[in-house]
C-alpha cells in the first residue's frame, strides 16, 4: 500500500475555499485515491475517489496531476459544518473478499466564523 | 437512505468481562468490516468478512476477538475476555461488490474498567 503524507492540520474561515493536498509518492498504477471525512464520534464517511486528472461531486473535487504523485481535495466555500478529519487513502480497488482500509492521521480541519 | 447501524452506542463493561457488538449492514451488502479507534488515534482496521467467513485479519485481532454472521441481518464482534486497552470506538462497515466504497456505522463506544 502506498503511504500517504497530509498535513496534520489546517484552519480556515466559512465562506473560503479549503485544498487540502496529499502526497502519495509510491502510488501503484492500479491503485485509486480515495477521501474519507470523519466527524467527532463518528464513523467515516467517503467523500469522492478518483484514478486521474479532476474529479468533481456535489461535496468536493479531486485534482489529481499527470504523474498521480500528490492530490487535492478541495472544499468550496467551506462553513462551520465541515470542521472535521480528512483522510487521504490509496489502494487498488478490489474485486474480491478484501478491501480494508488503512488510514492514516489525516488532516484536522478546523473552519472558524 | 440506507445507513449502517450499531447497537449499543455505548458499551461499559468490566475489564475480564465478554461483550458482544452488534451491527447491521446495507441490506444488499455482501462485504462487512469492523474497524477501532482509541480516542485521539487513527481508525485501525481489524477483520473483514465476507462470504460467511473471515477473508483478512490485523495483528489487533486476536484470538479475543471472534466476528459471526449469525442471520441475514447481523454481524457481531465479540470480545472474549475484555482487557483496558480494547477501550474504543468500534466502527462497523460494509460495502457492496460493486464500488469499494464502504458505508461505516455511527460506532460503539466501549469503555473497560
């Protein structure tokens, strides 16, 4: 599994938008990277995934560059709401029995008023 | 929406003592997980199952823990003998053979004194 290094934390205001980068230099060719936010006492929730390239859902977008070292979820106009742990993943995605996810510290986002 | 849910929310217990945490998973789910995290710490993977039985373990999961499917609805993970240290919020998570996209529960916080 590849390692991924995000930062351990990072502040913002509501209204603003929020890149939140992690870098995933040993990236295999046929793994995906994958976002995950986590509130306090609850369970992770998925945000967006994506192989290449952008990504973009209702939530977030995924910038992904050519050589899929780094990626950058981004958080449009970010509110109060959103103050909560990012996790950066990346694996392959699997067709069988397996599939555990291996997270790491994730990014500590606090949005303030 | 279909959603992930555990019983109890939380769970105190004495240390020495057996506890059994239940989850039900997204009802055409076919790919269960249960994962910890001890306050303040990263989500740890321990087990997956599918197919009726365990299709990968971590070091974590010992032979104090044991996980059942025991009807079309449930999957429980019991801990024989609780030690302080399992103290955490257990998440349970499924997914469907489809997406490697997996849905976690709300957890369970279990407390050993």
């Amino acid at each position: 599994l590849a390692k991924t290094t995000q930062p351990i934390s990072m502040d913002s205001y509501e209204g603003q938008e929020v890149n939140i980068t992690c870098s995933h230099n040993n990236i295999a060719t046929n793994d995906y990277i994958t976002w995950y936010q986590q509130f306090p006492s609850q369970g992770p929730r998925f945000i967006i995934q994506g192989y290449k390239t952008k990504v973009t859902n209702e939530v977030a977008s995924l910038f992904i560059p050519a050589d899929r070292k780094s990626s950058t979820l981004s958080l449009p106009r970010v509110s109060l709401s959103d103050t909560a742990v990012y996790y950066c993943l990346v694996g392959a995605l699997y067709g069988g029995s397996q599939g555990n996810l291996i997270f790491g510290k994730g990014t500590k986002l606090s949005v303030k008023p | 929406e279909p959603e992930v849910t555990q019983t109890p929310s939380h769970q105190v217990t004495q240390m020495g003592q057996e506890v059994i945490l239940r989850c039900v998973p997204i009802s055409n789910h076919l790919y269960f997980y249960w994962y910890r995290q001890i306050l303040g710490q990263k989500v740890e993977f321990l087990v997956s199952f599918y197919n009726n039985e365990i299709s990968e373990k971590s070091e974590i999961f010992d032979d104090q823990f044991s996980v059942e499917r025991p009807d079309g609805s449930n999957f429980t993970l019991k801990i024989r003998s609780t030690k302080l240290e399992d103290s955490a919020m257990y998440f349970c998570a499924s997914r469907a053979d489809t997406t490697d996209t997996q849905y976690f529960g709300p957890g369970t916080r279990l407390t050993v004194l």
